[in-house]
C-alpha cells in the first residue's frame, strides 16, 4: 500500500473512532449505559487501528489488533503504558455489556469509560499530528 493511501486509512478510521465516542457521549446521555461503553471501546479500537494503518497492520481479531498495538507501540514507550491499562478496562466492560445478561453499569462508570478513551484518542490525535 503506497504511503497516500496508508495515511487516508488511517483518517478515516480516526473519523470512525471520533464518531464512536460521539455515538458514546449521546448514548449515556439518554440512558443507554451498556451502549455507550460499547461505543466507548469501540472509539478506542478504531483509533488503535488508525495507528496500525500507517504501518500497513489490520487485524481480524480484536485481540490482535490489541496485540498488535500493545507490541508496537505501548511496550516500545511510543504511548503511555497506562493506556495498556485503559484498552483493557474499555475491552472488559464492552465484552460484561455485550455479553453479560445480568451485567449493570452506572452512569458513573461509563462517564469514566468515556473519559478514557477520550484520553486515549488525544494521545492518538497527537501522535497522527507528528
């Protein structure tokens, strides 16, 4: 894939990730719990797959994707080791949501959710800017 082409990937799954996050923020907004922290990991797994696109790296697996992402650019200090800490906690709360019949979740823990993965797409904004 020529670098034009890897770099337009990246955008628009960027764009993606940005308007998972939207979708998050009116969804806790109206009450739909489970769905915002559905679109809160979802936000944080198109924005991994937005950095992956530049060194031509899709996945089919959200695990390899996770995988890919932690190897490439979280152990090699390219991002915070913390936001390790926040693809796993938005992963774990989505799979409860999606999941989990009985699962429950606040308002209060998805705003928390929402929060980190804003977090994580700055740093991803960030990092796409340079």
């Amino acid at each position: 894939m020529l670098d034009e082409e890897r770099k337009a990937l990246s955008q628009v799954r960027l764009e993606h990730a940005e308007e998972c996050l939207s979708a998050a923020r009116s969804l806790v907004e109206s009450g739909n719990y489970k769905s915002a922290a559905n679109r809160s990991y979802y936000a944080v797994f198109h924005a991994m797959r937005a950095v992956l696109a530049l060194d031509d790296i899709d996945m089919k697996r959200h695990s390899g994707v996770i995988a890919e992402f932690r190897r490439l650019y979280i152990k090699t200090g390219v991002f915070d080791v913390e936001l390790s800490q926040v693809i796993s906690s938005l992963f774990d709360m989505r799979t409860d949501s999606d999941y989990d019949d009985f699962f429950v979740i606040s308002k209060e823990e998805v705003n928390e959710q929402i929060r980190n993965a804003e977090g994580f797409l700055t740093a991803v904004r960030s990092y796409l800017a340079d």
